[in-house]
C-alpha cells in the first residue's frame, strides 16, 4: 500500500522511475488507490499542503549545483559527500540526477575542447590577432 507521501510525490513527478512505475501501474486495475489520489490531488489543489509537500516542491533538501559539482570532483567534505551520495542513491532525486548527469556532460565537453589540437589552434589564433594588431598599431606610429 502507497502512503499519502508517496502518491504527493507521484503527483509532482518526484519519486524514482521504478516507483512511479508502479504506482501507475497499480493504478490502472485499483479504484481505491485511483480515488486516493484524486482526493490528494483535490487538496493540493485546494492549496491543503503540508510542511512536508512544501519543503519536497521547493526541494529544501537538494544540493545546489556548486555542490554537486564539488561532489562530481571529489572534493567534498567527507559528511557533506555522504549526504549528497545518500541523495542521489537512497533518496533517488530526480532533479538532482539530473542536475549531475548535465554537470558530468558539461565536464566531458570541456575535456574534448582541451585535446592538444585545440590548444594549438588556439595559440596560432593569439598570435595572429597580436601580430595583426601589432602591425596596425605600427602603421599608426608611422603616421
């Protein structure tokens, strides 16, 4: 049986994928669970919320992105760590999920934009603005 919690956080598309799984699954041949949830969902809209919806809906618990980063660095501190780890694992949020997944995304493509080729590219393209300045601002002194 779901608890009111769990059919909130259905609602709000919070819970991890193998749960709301199998709440909608459920759903389908269970009238009783069907008309729990319309009652939840008639609260909710009804602006009946609880410490506990508010504080999931603005997702009071969930690391920022600069944690999240430091944690995909490995440069937590070890109780912080912990509990970002115990977020994404036992908790399974999904909004920081895939927080992570874009920041491991993000990190990758700067990696790829770093490969020597590109580094020397980079520097040819310095030196040639400088230079073009340079020869510019040669003229002008002639001048």
């Amino acid at each position: 049986m779901f608890t009111d919690s769990q059919l909130r956080g259905f609602l709000d598309e919070v819970l991890p994928p193998d749960q709301m799984a199998e709440i909608e699954l459920r759903l389908r041949d269970d009238e009783e669970l069907h008309h729990r949830l319309a009652t939840i969902r008639g609260q909710v809209d009804a602006g009946m919320h609880s410490i506990g919806a508010i504080w999931r809906r603005h997702r009071l618990s969930c690391p920022d992105r600069e944690q999240l980063s430091q944690y995909l660095l490995g440069v937590m501190d070890p109780a912080a760590e912990g509990y970002v780890r115990f977020h994404l694992e036992r908790i399974g949020c999904r909004f920081c999920t895939a927080n992570l997944t874009d920041l491991e995304r993000e990190r990758e493509a700067a990696k790829r934009e770093e490969t020597s080729e590109h580094r020397e590219t980079r520097r040819r393209r310095y030196f040639e603005t400088s230079a073009g300045y340079l020869s510019r601002r040669q003229a002008e002194d002639r001048q």
